[in-house]
C-alpha cells in the first residue's frame, strides 16, 4: 500500500503546482489584455482584474462622496482616475483643468444613478441634475428670469423682515439654558424667504423644512447606488418614501397657488416663479411633473446650502473675534444712527468675510459632470461619456491664496482671478442663483448682526462639531453641537436696516 501511495502523492503535487501556474498565467493575462485595452498615464488605484473598481467604488459609497475624492487628490495628485459604479471617474483638483470643464459646453450633462435620479424626481427633470440639455436649458431660463433683475430688487427686503420676524421670536426657540439651536432657526428664515420669493402660498415652515430634511438625506443615499439596491425593498422603500412625501406636498402647495391664480381679478405685473411655470404648463411648454419638480428644486435649494452657509459663518466669526468686530465696526459707519437702507455692495469686510467663509469651509466643494464629446484636458484624454469630479474646494486650499490653509481675510485682500475662485461655478452650468445667494447672506448677517453676536457652547469649533461630507458638508444634528447663546448687542451697536 506504501508503495502504491507514493505515485498519488506526487500526482496531486504535481497537479496543484499546474493549477497554481495556470491561475497565474490567467492573472497575467487579464492584466496584459486590460492594459492594453484600457492604457492610461493617469494615476489612481490599480484596475487589478476588477479589484480596484469595487474597492473605489465602496470608498465613495462608505464615506461619501466629498471625502471619497478629498482622499483621491491627496493620495495620487490633481488628476486622478477612480470608478464609480463601473464607470470610469475622473477627479480633478487643479485650477486650469477645473476652469476648462467649468466653461466648456462640453460638459453641460452631470452623471449619477438613473434609479436614483427617478426616485428623487431629478432625471429629466428640474435643473440641478437633469442631464436633459436641452429641457434644462428651457427651464434654465425660468430660474434666470427669477433669481435675477426684478427678482433681486425685492429680495433684500424680503430678507431683513423675514430675518427681523423670527428673531422678533427667537424666545420661542430658545430653550431652559438660553440656547437656540441656530442651525434650525437659519432654515426657518430660507425657507421663508424662498416662499415668499418665488412660491407666496400659505404654508407650514417646520413640517416642510423636515420633509425637506428626509428628501436630501434620500437625495444623498440612492445618488451613486447600484442598480440592486432599487430592488431590496427593506433598504430603499423609505427613501422613496421620503422623496414622494416631499413631491406630494409640492403638488399640494402648487394646487393651492392655481386655486389664488384661478381666483385673482387681476395679476401683478412681477409674477412669481411658480406662477411663470403654470403659465408654461398651461400652453404646454413644460409638463405638470418637470413644473412640480422646478419648485421643489427652489424651494430645497437655499435650506439645503445656503442656510447651512450662514451657520459655519456664525461658528467662524466666534473663532475669529477680530473679523466680527470689524465687520460690526463697518455697518455701524454704514447705517450710522439713522438706521437707513443699506448700501450692501459698500460693505467690502462683509463681503471679504462671506468669500473667505465659502473657501476656506464651503458646503458644497465639488460637482459632477460627464464629457458629452471627446476632449482633451492638459495631455489627457477624455471619452465620451467620462464621469467628471471636479474637487473645487480641495482647489481652493492648493493654489493662488497668500494663506491657502488658513482662516484669513488677508486671502482677499485683493482681487482673486476667477480661475482660482469658484464657489457657486462659472460658465453654462454655474450655479444661477449665485447673485441672489450673495444678496441674502449679506442682508441676513447683517440683519441678524446688528441685533445680536452669537456664543455656541463651550469648545464647539467648527473643527470639533461632527460633520459628514457626501453630497455636500453637513453638520450632523444633535442637540449640543448646532445651539448658540444669541446675546442682545448693546446700544451703540448699529440698528436693523430697513
């Protein structure tokens, strides 16, 4: 028996060390035909049969996607290639790379989950991610007549009383230790504003600002998901939940701006966004869905980012007590002690202070594009149909600034070329409320300033509170972190512009 085990024991050696070689072999193979299939100069994580696909994917899928690709740029450089969902991804962080996608029209589409896009009501439709070009540059011209000319005229108004209004009752917010939670109380005055913009229909601010609330963290989960997740129902039924809830109360909202339609004599000549889009829907130059969705779109926008905006702007005056003080120092020259209308385009600190804010900790720091044409960027190809990151904040922090790592408003102590300074975009996709959204920050700090410096608590920097960066950076919600002590200015502080 001895004799006869010894040949089997060799045999099956001898057979794993060829199936060891062959695998190797196999390994080698679908490395070589990959790159020679898929040659690139562009560094990133390896391919490695499939491998690095998966992994870079779940990267962005686990930690979001801002982190995903901060973590890419400081890892491989400026251009870097990654995967998500198995398509080829590009990260770019360097300025002349971001301001040639920024301008071209060849980049004027944006790529996510089309599931996903379906869920939220965004694919095909509204103007933030529809990839329909030319439906979105139809409504595109709504949003522009709306967020600019006329539009802009009455929105500082609109700001200072809104803003006056809730702070008049700000000691209904504030609870048993003198704390607002201020985060809460920013959003109040949005989305406020943002109804009397461009909706002016009666409505529940807290129960729309949790719907919205629901609607972007839906927005932020199915963006970038695979397929399957569509189809696991325990995972995705209440995002979608969530997304309809808000579509329904839009719908419902809008039914009752048709019944004040329907019942006025005469309309101002001044008529609102939402008024413009029925009137669009009645000669059939937008359908009902695209109509909802545009106003959902306005009304989610400003709670989303802007509001969001003004609160790490509260946190960074308290940490830069100097900036606060001469910002107090020059709308008290401003106003003077008659309390007149301000001239916003003369407060240079304020403004130096608003665009130091959006670079140095911006809520949204990147956007996402996908190539309509072939193109070349600085010596590297890109194919038809590439996705497109472009890592603005991550730019920001890298180049032309004196001070780029720091908290300075030395940083715009003079004139920053556009190339280098791109918070709200620049060319045919810019953010179009970019104007406006500098309207209403100014009018609210300086609203909300001239009555009262804020205190959050006791060490909470905005370093220290927990923030998740996916979609956008957002501080994530607890009772303690997002509360401050709103304490009265003394007299001789400046009065409320009118």
């Amino acid at each position: 028996m001895k004799v006869m085990q010894q040949p089997l024991s060799v045999g099956a050696g001898s057979m794993s060390e060829v199936t060891s070689v062959l695998l190797l072999l196999l390994l080698l193979l679908l490395f070589t035909t990959w790159c020679r299939i898929n040659p690139s100069h562009v560094p990133g994580p390896f391919f490695f049969a499939g491998l690095g696909p998966l992994l870079s994917y779940g990267r962005f899928i686990w930690t979001g996607i801002g982190t995903a690709s901060n973590y890419y740029n400081n890892k491989y450089g400026s251009i870097v290639r990654v995967w998500i969902n198995g398509e080829e991804t590009l990260i770019l962080s360097r300025s002349s790379a971001v301001y040639h996608v920024l301008r071209s029209t060849h980049y004027t589409a944006r790529f996510g989950s089309k599931k996903g896009l379906q869920c939220i009501g965004m694919e095909g439709r509204g103007i933030i991610f529809n990839s329909d070009v030319l439906l979105w540059r139809k409504v595109r011209t709504y949003f522009s007549k709306a967020l600019t000319g006329p539009g802009l005229q009455s929105t500082v108004q609109i700001c200072v009383s809104s803003t006056s209004k809730h702070l008049d009752n700000l000691q209904k917010m504030t609870d048993p230790s003198k704390h607002v939670d201020a985060l809460n109380l920013l959003r109040l005055v949005v989305v406020d504003i943002s109804n009397r913009l461009f909706l002016r229909v009666p409505l529940n601010e807290k129960d729309l600002l949790v719907k919205i609330h629901h609607y972007f963290e839906t927005w932020q989960t199915v963006l970038i998901k695979p397929d399957i997740f569509f189809k696991i129902g325990w995972l995705y039924n209440k995002h979608k939940r969530a997304a309809q809830e808000l579509q329904d109360v839009m719908e419902s909202l809008l039914e009752t701006k048709r019944r004040i339609i329907n019942e006025s004599e005469k309309l101002d000549g001044d008529l609102d966004f939402a008024t413009e889009l029925i009137f669009a829907q009645s000669v059939g130059e937008l359908s009902a869905d695209n109509v909802r969705q545009c106003v959902l779109e306005m009304v989610i926008a400003a709670p989303d980012t802007l509001s969001i905006s003004l609160f790490f702007m509260l946190m960074l005056l308290k940490q830069n007590p100097d900036v606060e003080l001469k910002i107090v120092e020059e709308m008290n020259s401003v106003l003077g002690e008659t309390g007149e209308s301000v001239d916003y385009q003369s407060l240079k600190v304020l403004e130096s202070f608003i665009n130091e804010s959006l670079r140095f900790h911006p809520v949204v720091d990147f956007t996402m594009r996908k190539a309509l044409k072939d193109d070349n960027i600085e010596g590297t190809e890109i194919k038809k149909g590439t996705n497109i990151i472009l890592n603005i904040g991550l730019m920001h922090k890298t180049e032309f600034f004196q001070k780029p790592k720091e908290f300075n408003l030395m940083n715009f102590d003079k004139t920053v070329p556009s190339r280098f300074f791109q918070p709200f975009g620049c060319g045919p996709r810019s953010c179009v409320g970019k104007h406006i959204a500098m309207v209403m920050m100014k009018a609210i700090l300086v609203t909300l300033l001239s009555r009262y410096t804020v205190c959050p608590r006791r060490g909470c920097t905005l370093s220290s509170i927990r923030q998740t960066n996916n979609l956008s950076q957002q501080p994530v919600e607890d009772e303690h972190s997002l509360a401050m002590r709103f304490i009265p200015r003394i007299p001789s502080g400046p009065r409320s512009p009118n």
